[in-house]
C-alpha cells in the first residue's frame, strides 16, 4: 500500500465506481494521503481491499446508479453527508452497431449511469459545495473530444457531462461558487471497462495508477480539464479543428 503525506487527513471523500479501475486507484490514493473514503457502486468488489487495509476510514454504499432511486438514496446515505470530495466516476461503456438490438437495454442504463446519474450528484454536491467549498472531479473521457462508429452511444453519453460540466465551471465562476469542479478525460486504460463492455482496445491502454496519480495531482491544482498523457492532449486540440469525417475514421479503429 502507497504511503504519501497525510494532507487530506480530516476530508471526506465520495467514490462512485470505487469497485475497481479508476475509481478504486483513486479512492487507494486518497485513503495513502489520510482522507475519509466512502465508495460507491452496485458490489463492494476490490474495494473490500481497502476496508480491510483502512478499517476506521472506509464505508461502501450499494447503490445501482442505474436506478434513480439508488441515486437519491446514495445522496442522501448518512455516510455522504459531511463528504467534502466527490469524484463522481462510475460508468461503462457498449460496443455495437444501431443493428445490434442485444445492447438495446444496455445503453439505456449507460445513458442513466454516465449521464443522468453523474448530473444528478454533481448538481447536488455543487449546491452544497458552493458556500462550504468542496472539490469535485467528474470521469469524462477522451471520447469527448469526437464520434465513434460502433460506440457512438457511449462516446455520447461522455460528449453530454463534458459539456455539462463545462457550462457549469462558467455557471460557478459567475455565482462566486467556493467549489472546484474538475473533468478527467483520459484515452484507454487498461481497467475492466473492456470486459464491462465487451470490447477490446485498439490502441495501448494506460495505467491506470499513472492516470490516477497525474489526475490528483491536477485535481487538487483546481484544472478544468484534465487529460492523461500528451498524445491525448494532442488529439483534443486535434479534434477541435479537424473535419468529423477525419475523426469518425480515427476512432472507428479504437476498439473491436
Ligand atoms: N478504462 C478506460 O479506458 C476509460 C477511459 C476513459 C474514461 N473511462 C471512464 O472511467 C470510469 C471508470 O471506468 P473504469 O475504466 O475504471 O472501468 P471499470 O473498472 O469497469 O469500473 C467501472 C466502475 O463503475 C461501476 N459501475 C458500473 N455500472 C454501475 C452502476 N449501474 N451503478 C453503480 N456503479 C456502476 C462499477 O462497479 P460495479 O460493477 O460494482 O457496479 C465499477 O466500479 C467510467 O466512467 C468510464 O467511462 C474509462
């Protein structure tokens, strides 16, 4: 277990996906600096690690974001209540074409666990972050930046909170807000979002201690827009000028 100065010790953080991937990376950074980690997701999963490793600053709450009762509930959990950091992460991605009546369901609950979920709480802890001050960090993607042929639902579903949460960073600057939001965009990495989605990667996935790390460390620099690695940073001023037809054909080879 990394061990790193404790500068969080006294925060309270919400993890949403903390099971596994990012969002477990994240949560282990947190507790190694001293923080207060509630997580979050529809199985405790690797996060049981941790309870065990951190048994007097971890709690879990079961909740299917898919479900917007679950949201609600998850809101308002006694353990979410003093949560000065949220890190609204959980999500997942399809992989098919508009032919392809299988995933049908599927995307409606991408579109309710990436979207409409993560609007949900981000608004709720904005409102209350916005006189006591608290950080919030929202997992995009580089999806954002384009389309996908064959997931072009989920490269949606990450095109809507990239630009939600863009309008609010203006919102919050106009209303003098104390809180922080912050947006992680990184390209592939190498998490059980594969196998969640049934895909596979086309290009090397990151590691994923390597996009937690770099994206506390921006987070906690208060960046709007944080993107791992410079090829990716690259592809986002790449995609701001580039033709969609371009873009359409770079991602169509980003997974199978
Ligand atoms: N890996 C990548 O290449 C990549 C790149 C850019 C962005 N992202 C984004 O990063 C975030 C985390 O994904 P990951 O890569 O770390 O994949 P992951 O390892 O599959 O983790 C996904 C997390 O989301 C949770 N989750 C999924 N459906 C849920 C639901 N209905 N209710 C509550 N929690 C749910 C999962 O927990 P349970 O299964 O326990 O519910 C899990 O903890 C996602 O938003 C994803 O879109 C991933």
């Amino acid at each position: 277990m990394r061990r790193q100065k404790e500068d969080l010790k006294g925060q309270r953080a919400l993890v949403t996906g903390a099971s596994s991937g990012i969002g477990l990376a994240v949560a282990e950074r947190l507790l190694a600096r001293g923080c207060f980690v509630v997580g979050a997701s529809r199985h405790e999963g690797n996060f049981a690690k941790l309870r065990a490793a951190y048994p007097d600053r971890t709690d879990y709450v079961v909740a299917d974001l898919s479900r917007m009762e679950d949201v609600t509930r998850l809101i308002e959990a006694p353990a979410c209540q003093e949560v000065n950091l949220l890190v609204a992460n959980a999500g997942f991605g399809c992989f098919g074409d508009y032919r392809n009546e299988r995933i049908d369901e599927r995307e409606i609950q991408m579109v309710q666990v990436n979207c409409l979920a993560t609007q949900r709480l981000i608004k709720a802890y904005l409102r209350r972050f916005d006189k006591t001050g608290g950080r919030i960090l929202v997992t995009a993607s580089a999806a954002a930046f384009g389309a996908a042929p064959y997931m072009a639902a989920y490269y949606a579903t990450k095109a809507y909170i990239y630009r939600l949460c863009l309008g609010y960073q203006r919102e919050m600057k106009i209303a003098h807000s104390r809180a922080e939001l912050s947006l992680l965009c990184p390209g592939p990495v190498a998490t059980g979002f594969e196998k969640a989605g049934d895909l596979k990667f086309q290009f090397k996935p990151m590691d994923v201690g390597r996009v937690a790390d770099y994206a506390l460390k921006k987070w906690f620099k208060n960046k709007a827009v944080i993107v791992p690695g410079f090829a990716y940073r690259l592809l986002r001023i790449g995609a701001k000028i580039a033709p969609d037809s371009l873009i359409t054909k770079v991602t169509k080879k980003a997974a199978v």
